[in-house]
C-alpha cells in the first residue's frame, strides 16, 4: 500500500470496524438510555485521553 492510500480492502476493513462500532454503541445506548449512554462515553474519552492510558 503507498502511504496515504487507502487499497479497497483496507476501505472495507475500516468500514466493517465502523459499522461493528455502531452496533455495539446501539446496543448499549438501548440498554442504557441516551443520557447515560452519552455519560458513559464522555467519560471513556476522559479516561482515554488522560495520562492512565500512556
């Protein structure tokens, strides 16, 4: 692959993460509610991007 060029199969690869991504992010948004949902997340981003992670 020449940087900074995608091929197809990485296209559909990253694709399919994504579509699996926002499956699992419906089914834990349903089972939590929206508000908790959107709680849980920010917080996983705060964990992520804090120095716990490095």
């Amino acid at each position: 692959m020449v940087a900074g060029v995608m091929t197809q199969r990485v296209f559909a690869a990253c694709a399919k993460i994504v579509a699996t991504l926002h499956k699992i992010e419906d089914e834990w948004r349903a089972e939590l509610g929206e508000e908790d949902f959107a709680q849980l997340k920010a917080l996983l981003m705060r964990v992520w991007e804090s120095p716990l992670v490095r």
